[in-house]
C-alpha cells in the first residue's frame, strides 16, 4: 500500500508543527543523513547516544537518504562505509547507500559503470547493518536493460527493500510518465513484494499511476518547491491561480484552506500553501490507499484524468497511462 515521506525541514518551524497535526497525519519521514553527518553539533549528540527519532521527534517510520549528489570522477567527502555505519548507528529504519546518480544524458558506458559502482556499495553496506534496512538502489540512467540487470542483482544480493534512483529528470510539467512507468514496471515484474521506492515523486496527480504500475514509497520536499513557486497542489495537478477554486470546480479541507476567508488567500502566503501542499499529498495517497483495497484504481485513474486534462489540456499524463496500459 503506497506510503509518502515528506523530506523533513530541519530549519523550518513549519515542518514539525504538521507532524502533530491530527488532521494531517504523516506516515514516515525522509532525512538527510549527511546534513547530520557534516553539522558538528548533531554529530557530536550522536556519538553521546543520541538517536535519529528522539532527533526529530517523530514516532513514526524515519528513512535517511546519504545525500549522495556528487559527480563520479570528483573525490568523495564520506566514504560509503562511513555514512552507513553513521545510519545504523543513529537507528534510521531505513539507511542508504552512497549510490551514483544517473542523469538522462549520461552515455550507456557511463550509465554502467555507476551502475557497478553502486552495486558495489551496496553489497560493501549490507553486512554493516543489523537495526536498519540497507536499501538497494536502482540506476542504470535511461537504459532499461540496465535498470532490470541491476534490481535482479539486488535481489540476489538479497535486499529487501528496493529504491529507484535517477528518475527526477523525468518528472516534468507535462507530466510525461511513460518511461518513469516502464521502469516501474518492468522492476515490479522481477521484485516479487519486496517494497519498491520512487526518489523524488511528490507530485499527487502522478502518484496513482506510479502506485498502479507497481510502486509502493515515495519521498519529496516537492510541497516546499512547489509552494515557493507559488503552486496549490491538487489530487488533479497544481494550480497557479485560483480561478478553478473560485468557480467551484475543487474545494480543500486542510486546515489552511477551511481558515482561509476567500479560497485564492491561501496561494499569497507561502507557509499555508506549503502546509496546504503537504496535507495534499498526505490526503492523496490516503485516498489513494482506500481505491486500491477496493480494487477501484482504473476508475479512479478514469476520473482524475478527466479533471486534470479538464484543467491542463497539453499534459501528457493520459498518453502515459494510456501507453503503460496497453
Ligand atoms: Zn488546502
């Protein structure tokens, strides 16, 4: 059952106010293991015995990413070994490895060699963890061959919890899903039940589709991005402006919006909009949850898409759906 992870704000005061919001329950938490691991301060309390939840405060299921954005050929500032033992040692449910990020434009041999590269750390980090969940990432870049060969050496590495990296350069505002679905697809066709994370997708118009071709996890600070720039997430996409609400055509029952004397106050004012993005996406996936125990997706899909190209005529999100459910 699909299950978001909002990317925790350690400097906003925002974040933890919405994490004891009854109304807007979050089921799990992304964080930034590196931030923690570089910050003095927050070491130094890790060493004394600190741990990550009491760190954060959330009671819930607490992932760690490795903030692993760096180039291949540049020198590393941690080494893989080091940042998973720092996981494991600050009791994150979920640890990840140092992995290679691979863009679109990176070439097949290129795409390779990250590849091997992160499968090596991946299977250097598993033996180095006892109370996490080591995952094991995907990458292989835009070469399908690549990203199959690499989930099936996951598995046989014996990883039971499976991510999928180097998709965000897909996500675009034309909502073209057809190669984010492929790959999907095609790893839910080899990984059996095992659990299988989408990096970076917090947008809740694509999330059902996601969720229909096979994902389980998704993780995002989109609710802050989205709100910087102005934009009021939907179950049906994001809005810049507030003609649809004012013509009666959605209305939203966070907290935010049902305080909001006129339904277009809460897009000028970037705290509400950004705790209104973030109840959206929670909200999204819980109703998302509720249409595929009763076996209704294809028709919730149905509906959503009628509104959404209602809405956004040029995107590309039907002709996805439409292509992965040949
Ligand atoms: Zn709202």
């Amino acid at each position: 059952m699909p299950l978001f992870m909002p990317v925790y704000q350690s400097n906003s005061a925002l974040f933890p106010l919405h994490i004891a919001d009854a109304d807007c329950p979050i089921d799990a938490c992304m964080v930034n293991a590196y931030f923690l691991y570089k910050n003095r301060a927050t070491r130094t309390a890790f060493e004394a015995g600190l741990t990550l939840r009491e760190h954060v405060g959330f009671p819930r299921l607490l992932m760690t990413d490795s903030g692993a954005f760096q180039g291949f050929d540049r020198p590393l500032l941690l080494s893989n070994k080091a940042i998973i033992k720092f996981q494991e040692r600050i009791a994150t449910d979920i640890a990840s490895p140092l992995d290679l990020v691979t863009p679109p434009g990176d070439s097949r041999s290129l795409a390779e060699r990250k590849m091997e590269a992160t499968l090596k750390r991946v299977a250097e980090g598993l033996p180095l963890v006892a109370h996490s969940l080591l995952t094991g990432v995907q990458q292989g870049g835009r070469f399908l061959d690549l990203r199959l060969r690499c989930l099936e050496r996951l598995l046989r590495m014996g990883c039971r919890y499976l991510a999928l990296g180097s998709l965000v350069p897909f996500f675009t505002r034309n909502h073209d899903l057809t190669f984010v679905g492929q790959v999907i697809r095609d790893a839910r066709s080899v990984a059996g039940e095992v659990p299988m994370h989408v990096y970076g997708a917090g947008d809740p118009v694509e999330l059902p589709l996601m969720a229909a071709m096979g994902a389980d996890v998704f993780d995002s600070s989109s609710y802050v991005h989205f709100a910087r720039q102005g934009y009021y997430m939907t179950p049906y996409g994001a809005l810049r402006d507030p003609g649809p609400l004012l013509a009666g055509e959605y209305r939203c029952g966070c907290a935010s919006c049902r305080q909001a004397a006129a339904p277009g106050d809460v897009f000028a004012d970037e705290a509400r909009l950004t705790a209104h993005n973030l109840w959206t996406i929670c909200d999204s996936v819980r109703r998302l949850r509720q249409q595929m125990a009763s076996g209704r997706l294809d028709q919730w899909m149905d509906q959503l898409l009628d509104q959404h190209l209602a809405w956004f005529p040029a995107s590309r999100l039907g002709v996805s759906w439409n292509a992965l459910h040949e």
